[in-house]
C-alpha cells in the first residue's frame, strides 16, 4: 500500500541541519544506550572464553573434566557459526516486525545463554549456550547502528552509533574484570542479571520512525519523532522528516519490489555494497577478533610473565579509550580519515608484534613492554576507528529501503570472516604465530588504501548526496 502523497512541506535538507538546534536529544541517547546494551552482553559473551578458559582446563572444571584445546577452540567458535545463522534471522524479523522487536528477540537469548551455562557446564551444554549467544550475536552489528541511525538525527548519528560501539567493549572489560576476582558461577549471575535488565526495559522503547513510515503509520511515526527530538508533533522539523520519508518511499513504490537482483542492478547501491563488503573483510581479518578471545594465551606466547591475567585488562580499557576518542571525533573528523588513520596504525603495531614474535623464536630477549603495546595498540586503532567507522559508513551509505538487505548480507558474511580467522589462529602449529600476525598487518593495508582511494566522505551528507559520490558525481 502506497503511502499519502504531500509536496505542501517540503524544505531542503539545509533548513532541517539548521533548525535542529530546537528541542534536545537525550532522548535519543537515552534510547541508543538502552538499545546497545545487547552489545555490552556481546561483549560479555565474546571475552567470556579467554578468563574461563584456565578455569574449564582446571582439575576443578565445572564441566566435570578438563577440557582440551580442541574443546576449547569448538566452544570459542561456535558463536561465530551460529552468528552466521542469526544475521538473516534478524534482517528479516527486523523487516517484517521491526526494528524494535528485533532488539528484543536479541536480549532474549543472551539471557537464555547465560542461564543455560548455569543449569550444567558440560561441553555440549556449553556449546549449546554459545548458539544462543551466537545467534543474537548474528543482529547485534547490523540492526543495532541501523536502528540507532533511524531513531537519531543527521547531527548526532554519527556520534550515537560510534557511542553503541562503546558497548562491546565495556562487556569485555567487565568480563575480564570478573574473571580475574569471581568464581565461575558468580560471574555467570552477574551476566544473567544484566541481559534481564535489556529484555525488560526494551520493551519501553520506541519504534524506528522510518520503519513506522514504511508501514504507513505516518502519526505514530510524528509522535516518536517528536518524543525523540523534545518538539511538538505538527513542528515544522517533525512533519519535513515525515515528509522526507514519506517521499523516499513514495518514490521506491513506484519502482518494482525490491530484490538482491534489483539492489544490484542499481550502480550506487552496487558499489556501496562492494566497499562495505571489502570494509567488513578487512574488519574481520584485522587480527582483533583473534586477540580478544584468546587474549591471555597470546600474551603468554607473546614473551609476557608479569601477571598476563591482569595484562590483559589494559586491552578493554584501551578500547574503551578509543571508542570515547572515536565519539568525540567522528563528526569532527569525518569517517574517511579516521577510518584510514586506524587501519595505518594497526598495520603497524600488528607488524611490530609479528616482528617480536619472530625474534623471540631466534632467542632474542625483547623487552616485556613492547608486545604489551603492540597489542593494546592494535586494540586502540580498532576500536577508535576500525569498527565504529565501519558501521558508521554502513549505515550511512545504504537508504532504509534496502539498509537491513545488504546490512544482513554484509554482516552474515563478516560472521564467516570471523571464523575463518580463528581458523587460521588456530592453524599456528602450521604457520608459525608470527607468520598469522604478517598475514593480518597485509590485510590491515588493504583496508587503508579503500579507505583512502575509493570510500566517500559520508558525514554530515544525505542518502542522496552519498549516492552521488559512489557514482563519482561532484555535490554541491
């Protein structure tokens, strides 16, 4: 059903920029912090295995044995796989429900996980919680930047998604942090009372008003906007973003249904979907993916004997440092050069700790702070600019017609990636530590040079503008 058609209040995206200082946007943030509270439980999950993993290896392992290596690695893993699963599930409970209900049917079984690994710690049990974690894992990173990205404006989008990127890494540093000083099952409770607090208060949140005004339910959607932006629902801002909306899908009901053929056959929408792709296969090849969750064995084969347990809580806190530098700077910065600035500092330091790794293999002694700020350096690079940007630009480029299409597909994709990488890591006994570590810094290059050569400057710019720019049109 086509939406009403009103030409009456239509302005230019100028005016709107300007007329946004009216109102406020705690709302939005307050809305944006709830939603990336399922991340910060990503984040708990993902870092859940590298503290546990001395505890389950134990003669005192709750799984009732010491587990090997190998069950380690398949426990570690199957998240990755059952994100895999999870990524289509949600683009389309997203598309069909929304984007709200979609958080929710997240935070549901990250608390089913957490219970689960409370019930019995056996390594198929423990498998088992790791699909539920994985499957939710799977929408975190494409439907959580993309509701962000609707609820919010043009003036603060950028900063609300990098702000959701916080979350993981917050989730990491409170998984290490309770793995260092509690017992397994203490954490375990932690975590569960954290997912429950997710499920209950996202049941209070708005709907995505884009998402409302594709399913022509134009007052609901004015009211959320104005909630969200502090104005009254017949403000001039409130009804030109309704109209804006409504005129994008007027506009996308004349043409036929959109399909993967069809989203292809459109040259914008085609090159922006090949530079997300090769942005999220440099992403999930940088080597971070590796480093977290096996963060303390690396820095015991890395040369470090100081305490590594608590070594490796400078990880999280360096990425919480760099995501709060990425917030502050992305609408300074803009996306390209920060995007291209981590990618050449993660070359580096990634190099740098190859080249450690190589040397120590010849019995030359290293000083023990230089992998300690090789790898925290790493971590910086990505989270201050790496991911954020990353998921900044992806939902930028893309219109909400065909955004959660191609965010799925990109995002199932990066889930295969991420495997792919921890298969590789585990493949050391073949390649050799270092020889892994030469392999990421190559394809931290690769993510410079698109950043550099080939990615539009999307900050502060329209769906219509950015398009221009993937067809190597001038804007004014």
């Amino acid at each position: 059903m086509s939406c009403e058609k009103n030409s009456a209040l239509q302005c230019g995206a100028s005016e709107m920029k300007a007329e946004q200082t009216a109102g406020h946007t705690y709302v939005q943030w307050m809305v944006s912090i709830l939603a990336a509270s399922t991340l910060l439980n990503y984040g708990l999950q993902g870092g859940w295995i590298s503290p546990m993993t001395k505890i389950l290896q134990s003669e005192a392992s709750p799984a009732g044995k010491p587990l090997s290596d190998a069950e380690i690695s398949w426990i570690a893993s199957t998240l990755s796989i059952a994100a895999v699963f999870g990524v289509p599930l949600y683009t389309y409970i997203s598309d069909a429900y929304g984007r709200r209900p979609g958080v929710i049917a997240m935070a549901i079984p990250q608390a089913m996980c957490w219970a689960i690994k409370l019930i019995s710690s056996n390594e198929t049990v423990l498998i088992i919680a790791r699909i539920c974690a994985g499957i939710p894992a799977g929408g975190c990173f494409n439907l959580i930047p993309m509701y962000i990205k609707e609820i919010s404006q043009d003036s603060t989008r950028g900063k609300m998604v990098s702000l959701s990127m916080i979350f993981p890494n917050i989730g990491l540093l409170t998984m290490y942090s309770l793995g260092a000083y509690f017992d397994y099952y203490t954490v375990l409770w932690i975590a569960l009372s954290i997912s429950l607090v997710s499920v209950v208060f996202m049941w209070l949140a708005p709907e995505s008003p884009g998402f409302l005004v594709k399913r022509c339910r134009l007052e609901e959607a004015a009211k959320t906007i104005a909630m969200l932006r502090g104005l009254h629902q017949h403000d001039k801002i409130v009804q030109t973003e309704i109209e804006q909306m409504k005129n994008e899908e007027a506009h996308f009901d004349k043409v036929e249904r959109i399909t993967f053929l069809s989203i292809f056959k459109n040259k914008a929408w085609c090159r922006g979907f090949i530079l997300c792709t090769i942005l999220m296969i440099t992403l999930d090849m940088n080597g971070y993916y590796t480093i977290f969750t096996f963060a303390l064995k690396i820095m015991t084969e890395s040369g470090i004997t100081a305490n590594p347990e608590l070594q490796t809580l400078s990880i999280p806190v360096l990425m919480i440092i760099g995501s709060l530098f990425s917030m502050i700077c992305v609408e300074k910065l803009g996306r390209k050069f920060l995007l291209a600035g981590a990618y050449i500092i993660s070359v580096l330091s990634i190099s740098c700790l190859a080249t450690i790794m190589m040397l120590q293999q010849t019995d030359i002694t290293v000083p023990s702070w230089m992998p300690v700020a090789a790898i925290v350096t790493t971590v910086w690079a990505y989270a201050a600019g790496i991911l954020p940007m990353t998921y900044v630009v992806m939902a930028e480029v893309f219109n909400f017609q065909v955004r959660a299409k191609l965010l799925g597909l990109i995002v199932t994709f990066g889930w295969f990636v991420s495997f792919v990488q921890l298969a590789i890591y585990g493949a050391v006994s073949v390649l050799d530590l270092h020889t892994i570590f030469y392999i990421f810094a190559s394809i931290n290059v690769i993510g410079a040079v698109v950043s550099l050569l080939f990615l539009p400057e999307t900050k502060g710019r329209s769906v219509e503008e950015i398009e221009h720019l993937l067809l190597g049109r001038k804007i004014n």
